[in-house]
C-alpha cells in the first residue's frame, strides 16, 4: 500500500494562512464573500486559493472544521489555566459564542443539499460535546455550578441565543449568555 505524501511545509502553511483570513473574512463579509478578497487578505494568488479549495463549499468546510478544533483544543488548556472551573468554562462559552456569532451565512449553507456540509453538524456536536461536557464536569465537581445541565443543552441554549443577532443590531446575545452562566451557578 502507498505511504500518503505529506504537504509541503509551505503548502501548509499556505492553507493555514487561507483558513485564517476566510474566518475573518466571512465575520465582515459572509461565506459568500469574493474568493478574490479571501485570497487577498491572505496574501496568496486566487490559483493558490483553488489548489487548496477547489469550490467555496470546501473552503466553508475547513473553515468550519478549523474552528472547531480551535474551540475543541482550547478547553483543556483553558481548565488547566483558569482560576476555578467555572471561568474555565465561562470563557469557553465566550470562544463557542464567537464561534457561532461570526458565522454570517454560515447557518444557511449547512441547511443546503450541499452534501459536503451534511456531516458538519455531527462533527461539530461529537468535537464540542466532549469538551463541554469535561468543563462541566469539572465545575459541578468544584462545586461552582449546578449539576443539571447537560453540555447538549448548555451548546443548545447558548447557540439558541446566538440567533437572530445578525437580523436585529439591538441585540446582544452575550448579554443573555452571561445571565444564563450565572443560572448556572451553585446555591452558595
């Protein structure tokens, strides 16, 4: 059986740069945003951008896929770090919300028949699922939070307030997220 050849280091790097200025750019543009400016803020010519995203419904999908694994990799580090579980967790749901806040678009491509975005929502339950839960876990264990939640319904609801925040700039959904984590606190 073939050995799979590995990228070359500038080729990763080139697609590591792309994923990076695509997530910024679809927070001010959308994922409907020219490829020319994604591969511009990159600093990479469109026939790169191609090389490593032959349609937009790809690119959408490593964007997608990297962030995740931002969001999945920092809760450990973030448990290991903070003070006490519950602002391990708390900053936590502060990078899950920027996730799910700067997905313009985002939503209505997963919801396409675009057969490439159909595993998306599963990946991202089973990625986050885990690490919600170990904070969780760990907060509850500490003390510092109530023990009935589950981090289904706690990615649900925080994801449920995102909603609608693109649609009315008079609302800010961090606000009500705050509010929520402070329901969760334990009875001191």
């Amino acid at each position: 059986m073939p050995v799979p050849s590995k990228k070359r280091s500038d080729a990763v790097r080139n697609e590591q740069t792309l994923l990076t200025a695509a997530a910024e750019v679809f927070v001010t543009s959308g994922v409907d945003a020219p490829i020319r400016e994604i591969a511009g803020k990159a600093g990479v010519g469109v026939g790169t951008f191609y090389r490593h995203f032959p349609t937009r419904a790809d690119l959408i999908t490593a964007v997608y896929r990297y962030q995740i694994e931002e969001c999945a990799e920092a809760g450990p580090t973030l448990l290991a770090d903070a003070d006490t579980p519950f602002d391990a967790l708390r900053r936590w749901i502060d990078m899950f919300t920027d996730f799910l806040v700067t997905k313009h678009g985002l939503a209505d491509a997963l919801r396409s028949d675009d057969a490439t975005f159909a595993a998306l929502h599963t990946y991202f339950l089973d990625r986050l699922g885990p690490v919600a839960t170990r904070l969780i876990d760990a907060a509850v264990a500490a003390g510092d939070i109530r023990s009935d939640i589950s981090a289904y319904e706690l990615m649900r609801g925080v994801g449920n307030l995102c909603v609608g925040r693109d649609l009315d700039p008079r609302y800010e959904p961090r606000r009500l997220i705050a509010v929520l984590l402070d329901g969760l606190r334990a009875p001191q």
